[in-house]
C-alpha cells in the first residue's frame, strides 16, 4: 500500500475526531466491506461477524489514542477487530466452524446484479470457496482472510498477527496451495469433503 492512502485513512480519522462526521462516513466507506468478509470469513456465524464488526467501529470512535504512525491504519483497524473477536471467543468458550452465507446486499454497493443461472454458478463457487476456507487450518484462514480482504501486506500481517514474517509467507504459501488444490476441479472438491 502506498503513503497517501495511509496518511488519507489517518487524516480522515482526525477530521471526524475534529467534527466532520462526513469524514467518518469515508472511513467506513473505504474499509467495511473487507473487514466484514475478514470477520465472517474467521468465525463463520453471520450474527456474530456483524456484532463484532459494529464493535470493533464503536472501538475505533471511541479509541482516544491515534495509531503509531509507523503503522497503517488499515492494520490497526484490523487489529481492533480481531482483537474483539478473541475477545468474543473466550467470552464464549472459542467458536464453531462452518461459514453462513454472506449477505451481499447489507455490505456491498448496489449492483443490476447477475440473472438467475448467474447467480446459481456463483451460489455453487461461493459454496466451493467457502468450504475450502472452512477446510483451512485457522492460522492459514486467517493469514489468507487479511491478504485477501484486508489487502494487507505480509509484514503488516505478521505484526498485526505477532507471528515472524517467514511464518505469515510459509502459513499463506500453504493457504493458497490448498485453495487452488479444493478449487482446480469441482469433482476433487467433492471428493476431499467426501
């Protein structure tokens, strides 16, 4: 990522905290979606990635401190999440596994969207996708998840993650060798979760 876009996230941050409630409403614009797939895609239960999600915007808004500069605001942002998320989970007694359907409409902008066959294939990849994240072991979901929504780069993950660099690229390496194995062919897909 970047500078400006590190400095516009950390600008916009001040703004808001200046009074410029537009200022918030970029913030969350520029970031929500990611940070809800993130959510949903680590534990799996819709209610529960929308509850952490809100909280982890009440955090931030209610944080007085301003992040380390050295660190982009996107990992802080994420860092917050995940932090309420384990926070929900020793509350809890840890979480289950199996992701919920994602609910496109409530997170993304709106879209013609495709027909019904469309949306049948799509239906079926997203099933696919998300049963081979499910088949992830959790450190390797995880490192995936804030590669592939939170757009975060390896060493932002291994310091968000505290987990030395050589682990998060090893931890991805594998990720995505098992992703493209479950996704190359729909019949081995079927035949792995068999």
């Amino acid at each position: 990522m970047n500078q400006p876009l590190r400095d516009d996230d950390a600008a916009l941050l001040r703004r808001y905290r200046n009074g410029e409630a537009a200022a918030f409403a970029q913030l969350y614009e520029r970031h929500r979606l990611g940070l809800f797939r993130f959510l949903l895609g680590l534990c799996g239960d819709h209610a529960l990635a929308e509850e952490v999600f809100q909280d982890t915007w009440m955090s931030l808004i209610r944080s007085a401190s301003e992040q380390r500069e050295a660190v982009l605001f996107k990992t802080w942002l994420y860092q917050i999440a995940r932090n309420r998320l384990v926070d929900h989970w020793r509350k809890s007694g840890r979480h289950q596994g199996k992701l919920d359907e994602y609910d496109e409409q409530q997170h993304a902008s709106a879209d013609p969207g495709p027909g019904p066959e469309q949306q049948l294939l799509l239906s079926r990849d997203q099933e696919r996708l998300q049963a081979a994240l499910a088949d992830l072991p959790e450190e390797q979901r995880e490192v995936f998840l804030l590669r592939a929504h939170g757009d975060l780069e390896l060493h932002e993950i291994a310091e968000l993650t505290r987990t030395p660099a050589e682990t998060v690229k090893s931890r991805l390496r594998y990720a995505l060798n098992k992703l493209r194995r479950l996704l190359a062919d729909p019949a081995s897909a079927e035949e792995v979760s068999a």
